[in-house]
C-alpha cells in the first residue's frame, strides 16, 4: 500500500529563529546610538552653557571695573621742550628771551657760502623781482649802505688779503662785518660768483655768444639759461647797472665794469678759450647793462623808476648815454678820439683801461686756473 508523505526540511525552523535574532541585534545597535547621540549632545550643551556664563562673568566684570574707575590729579609732570635747528631757519621753539642770542640766519645749507650752488642756499627776493641767495643781498645792502658804489675803481680794485679770510669766516656765518673794506666786499661779491660750482653763463657755448651781434640776439640767446642762472645773472646785470650809475664817482663805465665781471661768469680750463671766451661775454654783459640803463632811463620819464637816494646824483642822463655809446663805437673800431667835451674819458684813456681790463682778464683766469690745479693736488694726495 502505498502513501503520500510530507517531508519537511529540519532548517526551516532555524531560519526563522535566525532571523529574530538579527532583528533584535539592529534594534540594539540603534539604542546604542541614539544613546551615545544623546550624551554627545549633552556634553554640547553643557559646553554652550559654561561658554556663555563665562562670557557673561566677563562682560560684567568689565563694566564693574569700569564703574569702579576713578580718574585722579595728574602726578610726577616733567614739561618737555622740543627744539629743531636747520641751517635754514636757526633754532625754531626756542623762548623768546633766548632768541636774542642768535645772530641772524645761517645764509647756506652748507658750511661755507662760497664754492655751493644756489640751490642749496637760503634765498630772498630784492627789489627787481630776483630771487637770489641771501648772502648776495647782504653784501649789496651793505656796499650801498656804506656809499661802495661811488668809490673809485670799484670791483676793479684788487682788496688786501689780510682782510678777506676774517670776512670770509664772518660770512659764513651769515654776518656782514661793520669795518668791512668796500673793495673787500666788492671783491667777494666777484668771488662768489668766480667760485659757484659751475658758471652762470656756462650754459651757453662760445659758438652761441660768438654768434651774437645785436641786443636782441642776446636777449634771446640769455632766454636759455636756467631759471636759477637767469636769476643770478639778471641780479648781476642790474649791480653792474647801479655801478655805471655812479660813473661820475667811480669812473666805471659799462666797459670796464663788464671787462671785470666776465671772467667770473664761465669757467674753462683752457687759457687762451678762457681768455677769448671771457672777451665775447664781456660783449654780452656789456648790451645788457647799456639796455637796462636805457630801459630805466625811459621808465624814469614816464615816472615808472625813481633811483634810490643813494645812488642818484650819479645816474647818466640821456645825452651821457647816448654819447657813451658813440664812444664805445668809436674805440671798438679804433676810430679818432673824440673833442666833445661831455666825454668824460678821451680815447687813449679808454684804450689804456681796456688793456688794463684785459690784463686783469688774465689774471684773473690764471688764478682761477692755479687754484683748480691746487685742489687737484690736493684731492690726490688725499
């Protein structure tokens, strides 16, 4: 007989057994998660709150010791005085009964006012507009002052050296001696400008002033020097203006005064370019003064110029000038003498201060040019 059997397998059960327990182990797993979840977050917030008690404490121990603060009367004060000094300007801050004690400006930025460029000097304007170092207008305040111009041969007149270092010294400390020789400080007037670093004029070439015939050529021809050398120059030209001014007195006419100051405007090292050169700016020098005594002259008529007190009983009239002239012409072309009496010089004395002039033209270059071989010397033993 047979039948119909059901065999079922043994694991069936297992499986299912297995299967809660898998269950109940996921479910653990998750308990314990969320546990340490929560302690993590507990921990945060326990953090959160001890940070902000503790921001609290501190902001509020702030603002009590704020409150608390008492400001008192200062104690242990020390006044404190603040001085400067600059070769410029002195001592600035200095109470005013000690200011009395300082002499006057130190004129340069440098030690010496000799031997440096304008730039580096303390400068002032004088009464045509120029702005030239300071020392210049002192030495000029005093040579008019002490009625210099009128002086015979002055600025031609060699001074005596013993003088002239002690001046020096003085000057440089910005101070004009009272006892000061007029031709010393005539002299150092020259010095000056024979000792600036370079030339006033050195910005034009021989060639340029060679080329020059008429006054207004060399009015354009100056136009190309800087402002700093237009200046100085234009300063130059209206001293020497004041000197023939006062021809009568010191008989310094434009000629002689021009043959005096040419070989302090350009320096060369070449004797004989030096000595041709110096000849060709003693042109130049000459027309500027001759214009700017013509151009006072006419503002003089129109009321526009009034001479200083001074300096006025010697200024040329219009015929003197214009029979100045006639005669300057007339000894360039080496022409007759002249019989008019309001010449004041004849032609043999023109000539003889011309080759006067001229020789004081080479000496003063050789001396200009034994001093540049002393300092070269000089910088080489060093």
């Amino acid at each position: 007989m047979t039948g119909l059997v059901m065999v079922t397998r043994g694991g069936g059960c297992g499986n299912g057994k297995n299967m809660s327990s898998s269950k109940g182990a996921a479910t653990h797993n998750e308990m314990q998660n969320e546990q340490q979840l929560s302690l993590v977050d507990f921990i945060l917030a326990a953090l959160r709150k001890s940070m902000v008690s503790c921001r609290v404490d501190w902001q509020e121990d702030v603002i009590s010791a704020v409150q608390q603060m008492e400001i008192g009367w200062p104690t242990n004060v020390q006044h404190l005085t603040h001085v400067t000094f600059d070769r410029f300007h002195g001592f600035l801050g200095l109470p005013v009964e000690f200011e009395v004690e300082i002499p006057c400006r130190v004129p340069s930025a440098s030690v010496s006012v000799f031997g440096v460029s304008a730039e580096s000097m303390q400068c002032s304007y004088d009464t045509r507009g120029n702005s030239v170092p300071t020392i210049l207008l002192l030495m000029q305040e005093r040579l008019y002052s002490q009625d210099g111009l009128k002086d015979e041969g002055i600025f031609r007149i060699n001074p005596e050296n013993s003088q002239e270092e002690h001046v020096r010294d003085q000057l440089n400390r910005g101070i004009v001696p009272e006892d000061i020789d007029d031709h010393c400080l005539a002299g150092l007037i020259k010095a000056w400008f024979r000792e600036l670093p370079s030339g006033v004029l050195d910005g034009l070439s021989p060639e340029q002033v060679l080329q020059c015939n008429t006054e207004e050529e060399f009015v354009e021809l100056v136009k190309q020097l800087k402002p700093t050398e237009t200046a100085l120059l234009n300063w130059a030209i209206d001293l020497m203006a004041d000197v023939v001014e006062q021809e009568e007195s010191n008989k310094m006419n434009a000629r002689n005064i021009a043959m005096v100051f040419a070989p302090n405007m350009t320096q060369m090292s070449d004797p004989l370019t030096a000595l041709m050169h110096a000849v060709q700016v003693m042109n130049l020098l000459k027309t500027l003064i001759m214009k700017t005594l013509r151009e006072r002259g006419e503002a003089e008529e129109d009321g526009e110029y009034s001479p200083m007190s001074s300096r006025s009983s010697g200024r040329q009239t219009d015929e003197e000038f214009d029979s100045q002239q006639e005669m300057d012409t007339r000894c360039e072309s080496a022409g007759p003498a002249s019989d008019d009496d309001e010449h004041r010089y004849s032609y043999s004395s023109e000539e003889r201060d011309e080759v006067e002039s001229l020789s004081e033209i080479e000496e003063s270059i050789l001396r200009q040019l034994d001093k540049n071989e002393h300092a070269k010397i000089t910088f080489g033993n060093n």
